[in-house]
C-alpha cells in the first residue's frame, strides 16, 4: 500500500514538471487554445473553510476561462505540505497555495505584524487592513521574495483556553503554562501577563493539555473544536485576541507565462473566492460556538468578555508594541492600529 501510496506521489510530481525545467509544463493544447493546468496545494480537509474555497476557486476559474485554466487541489498536504511548499512555488512543480501567516514569517519579517494581540479591533477593521494600504505593503513584501501574492483568506481569531484559572482578566494568566506557535511576538504577549510561553507543534498540544505540561492554548475555535481541546480544557474565552489567517501565493513563473486577460479572469476568480472563504469562516466560527455553549458534554464553560475586561487586556498588549518596532515596523503598527 505505501509503495502505490508512493507511486501516486512522484507520478503527480511528474505531471507538473518536476524542476520547472520544461517551460510549458503547466500548459497544453486543446484546439486552438492553450489549457494552462495549475496545482493548488493546501494542508487542511476539504471541509475547511479555506478546503471549500479552494474547490470553489477551481470551478470558478474554469467557468471564467472557458476552461484554459484548469485547477487540481490538492488538500490534506497530500502533495506538498507548507513547510516545504516554497520551494515548490520557486521551482512551479506547484502554482498555487495558502500558507498560514507564520510559515511567511522566516523570510517576511513584517508578517509578524499577525501575531500582534489586540491590535484589530473586531473582523472589519481586520477586513480593512488586509484590503488596504498595509495589506498591499505586505503583500508586496512577498512579491519581493519572488512569489505572486494574491489574497488573504481568514483562519479565525484566537481564543484562551485551560484547564486551570479562567482566564477572563490578564492577571488569571499568571504562572498558567500557555502553548504557543514560534513567534517573538506571541512570547512577548505571553510573558506580559507573566504566564509561561511554551512552544510545541500543534499535533502534540492535546497530550500536553491533558497531562499537564502545559496549562492552556489559545487557538481559533475551529482548531480548539476539531481537536477536541475542550475534551481537556475546564473553560475557553472568547477574547479574540490574536488572529490566524492564510495569504495565498502563486508561482512567479507560472504567472508570468499566463496571458494578460487571464491573469484578470484568475484574479477576478480569487477575489470571488475570497469572499466566499471569508464568509464561511465567519459561519463556521458561529456554529462551532454554539455547539460549544449548547452541545458540549464535558462541563467546560464558555466566557466572553465584557468592554471593561477587554480594556483591560488591550491597555497590557497595547504596552509591549514598542519591542516590535524593530521586528515589524512602527510605521506598519501604527498604520495599522490607524485603518479605519
């Protein structure tokens, strides 16, 4: 089975051109028109948000073309997973793909602007930085690495979770073991309200918040739901706090081969989809909170925040902005914390 598994595998490498030697690779001929194949690889289910939009992209652009764009998704990371998908953009063996902000951040130091806490002020204002002037700079950030960056598609805010203290006020944080994701930022935040930042891959923090290496996560609901955190967690806040989402990317050397007119149907494509990730996101994002208040059975208690409290908690963050001024940018912060 591993060895079919295996074939199936480098026979889909094979397809797109392994390399991105051969200049055509990702295009034939069907009549007297070119059909330009595109590979859209994703590490989630196709039951995502970002899974549906990918689906939905595909149709979409195909029906625009009149089938010369024709996309193959591939979910699940059963091409490419994010770590190493980079390269594969580099060298076209795949031409589209939705990283999550933190995989840009070793190579785009400005995508730390993310991570910032309490820096959007609720799903609007994120809107409209994503779709303005500091979306745009950050965007062509990655243009200048030799990547084609195209829109950014939401994961969701992120939410405290533990199975000690609720952690309603900052200072319920203190001496609780929080995981976080690798980021200078999420330490800072972490260490502001004197809990103990602790760094794991996200497959192993359900065996460490059951055993009590770590205390609590913070995690947008969809992770906390379909990894069954609540299952160890006594209490979960919704504080929005901190935000996830995805920029998807093209191949420079694909998107260079594509004629003018398609590039804007493609576009036109994405933005569509774009839209319809964002608004599945936001009901997916509903629905698991209802589920959460209304059909968990393990006692675990929702809390949000009131004005007062997230005041609170915005008046610490808002101190330790400063220490990422040489990380981001003061100007990206500012221009930020300013988008109305």
């Amino acid at each position: 089975m591993k060895k079919i598994i295996l074939a199936s595998v480098l026979a889909a490498f094979t397809l797109i051109g392994c390399g991105g030697e051969n200049k055509d690779a990702t295009a034939s001929v069907s009549g007297d028109k070119k059909v330009y194949e595109v590979k859209f690889a994703h590490v989630v289910s196709e039951n995502t948000p970002k899974g549906k939009a990918a689906n939905y992209f595909a149709k979409r652009v195909e029906e625009l073309t009149d089938g010369q764009i024709k996309v193959h998704v591939f979910p699940s990371a059963q091409l490419v997973d994010d770590d190493k998908v980079f390269q594969e953009l580099k060298r076209n063996n795949v031409q589209l793909a939705a990283p999550s902000f933190s995989k840009f951040t070793p190579f785009a130091k400005e995508f730390n602007l993310w991570d910032v806490p309490f820096i959007f002020r609720d799903t609007e204002h994120l809107h409209n930085v994503m779709d303005g002037e500091v979306g745009q700079i950050l965007k062509d950030v990655i243009s200048s690495k030799g990547y084609i960056a195209l829109d950014y598609w939401d994961a969701g805010f992120k939410q405290f979770s533990t199975n000690k203290k609720p952690i309603i006020e900052p200072s319920d944080a203190e001496g609780q073991k929080m995981r976080i994701m690798s980021s200078k930022v999420l330490e800072e935040q972490t260490k502001a309200v004197k809990a103990i930042p602790q760094v794991l891959p996200f497959g192993e923090v359900y065996s460490a918040l059951q055993t009590g290496v770590v205390d609590a996560a913070e995690n947008p609901l969809s992770n906390l739901y379909n990894s069954k955190f609540y299952e160890v967690q006594s209490s979960i806040t919704i504080s929005n706090h901190g935000y996830l989402g995805y920029l998807v990317v093209a191949s420079e050397k694909f998107w260079k081969e594509l004629p003018a007119d398609l590039q804007e149907k493609f576009t036109t494509a994405m933005r569509e989809a774009t839209i319809f990730e964002r608004e599945e996101s936001a009901k997916e994002e509903k629905m698991l909170l209802d589920k959460l208040k209304a059909d968990d059975k393990t006692g675990t208690k929702v809390y949000e925040l009131d004005a007062a409290q997230k005041q609170q908690w915005q008046d610490v963050m808002l101190a330790i902005y400063p220490k990422f001024y040489d990380l981001i940018g003061q100007d990206l912060i500012e221009k930020t914390i300013n988008t109305k």
